[in-house]
C-alpha cells in the first residue's frame, strides 16, 4: 500500500513537471513570435519611410543620392529631366 502511495505521489510531481513546462514552451513560442510580428512591422514601417522620403525628394527635381557598400547613384524623377530638356 505505501509503495503504491509513493508512485502515485512521483508520478503526480513528473505530470506537475511536465505540464509546466508544456505551458512554459507554450507561453514563450507565443511571445517570440509577436517580437517577430512587432519586429517585422517596425522593419516595414521604416521601408515605407525611407521610400516615401526618397519620392519625396525626386518629385521636387531635387537629385537624391544613395549610397550602398561605398557605390552612390544619384536619382532623378524622368519628368523632371523631360521637363528641363524640353522632350
């Protein structure tokens, strides 16, 4: 009668055990995939930023240079070059 006590009170903490920790994965799979999703937003958001300034600037006819791994290019609307040329 006690050794049935005592395996029953053994498995009784594994369970505990395992179900915490389930819910502990669980819980932190949840949560990193919405630093992921915020992450991912905030990466979008600064794309559409960057993207909008450089529109911005080109529309004006101003030349908006970029640069990347040390190689610049100057960007200009195609309109404005028609428009000063005369096309």
């Amino acid at each position: 009668m006690k050794k049935s006590i005592i395996v029953t009170i053994v498995l009784g903490v594994l369970l505990i055990g395992a179900l915490s920790y389930i819910g502990y994965d669980v819980y932190k799979s949840s949560r990193d995939a919405k630093d992921l999703e915020i992450l991912q937003s905030g990466t979008n958001y600064g794309y559409e930023q960057a993207i909008a300034a450089v529109m911005n600037q080109a529309t004006n006819c101003n030349v908006v240079p970029l640069t990347y791994n040390n190689v610049t290019v100057n960007l200009v609307d195609v309109e404005c070059l028609k428009a000063q040329g005369g096309q």
